[in-house]
C-alpha cells in the first residue's frame, strides 16, 4: 500500500501438510518497480510463514532473478506445487485489490 492506494500483489498458495508454499504471481505497479518492493514483498511473505519451504512457479526473467536472490527455487513448468495439490492452481491467496482476506492472511505492499 502507498498512500491507501494498492500499488502491487503477491499470490501464493501454502501447504501444511508439506510444510511448502508456493508463488505464482508477483506484480507491482510501474512507478514502484525498482524500488525494493518486489524484495520486500517477498520478505515479508516468508516471514508471516517462517515455518514453510517456499517455491515458486514463475519463470519470467527479472522474477526468476529475484527468486534467486531470494533464495525460492523455481519449479518445472510440469511439475504441482506439492503432492498433496493438482497441477492446476485453483485454491490460491492473494494479496491486493481482487482478493480480500483477513487482516491475518494479508501480505501487504508498502511504499
């Protein structure tokens, strides 16, 4: 959030059973890229769940690097989130203005 304004969202999906959460979208607004957000976004993910594996499905070049940095491995495109969920991402959580979620659930974006 900047300003009251969502300037960004992370999706992801945990697994208790695997102890595994898996990213599958990271977007920030334009005027915000290069900023750190992405970092702190992804910071502040793994911090709320400091008790999983996180992976990610993204394969777009400046979010792969990101990951890196990150330490998040990123998964075969052909390859489920964990064993325990079909390859199709259908249960996921979301941060930003589409998916609202409890306050305890939200992974927010601050500028």
């Amino acid at each position: 959030m900047h300003s009251r304004h969502v300037v960004g969202h992370v999706r992801y999906r945990i697994c208790r059973l695997c102890a595994r959460g898996t990213i599958s979208a990271l977007a920030i607004d334009e005027p915000f890229l290069g900023t750190g957000l992405d970092t702190r976004a992804l910071a502040h993910l793994k911090s709320r769940h400091p008790d999983l594996h996180w992976f990610s499905t993204l394969h777009q070049r400046t979010t792969r690097d990101l990951l890196r940095r990150m330490g998040v491995p990123v998964l075969p495109d052909n390859r489920p989130p964990c064993a325990h969920s079909p390859a199709d991402p259908a249960p996921t959580r979301t941060t930003g203005p589409r998916a609202p979620r409890p306050a305890r659930d939200a992974a927010r974006l601050t500028g």
